[in-house]
C-alpha cells in the first residue's frame, strides 16, 4: 500500500487510479 500523509477513502482513491489510467493510456499506445 501506498503511504500518505493524507487519509484517502478506498473507492476515491481506485477512482483516482482508473482516471489516471484512462489519461496514461493514449501515451503508452503511442510508446
């Protein structure tokens, strides 16, 4: 698990990580 000095809800945080993905996935096609 990843540490952080801010408390971040489980489902905020996956929904952060899915959002991410969807924003790196054009550029790893590319690569």
């Amino acid at each position: 698990m990843i540490e952080s000095d801010v408390d971040v809800p489980g489902p905020l945080f996956l929904s952060d990580i899915s959002l991410l993905g969807r924003e790196f996935e054009p550029a790893v096609s590319v690569n």
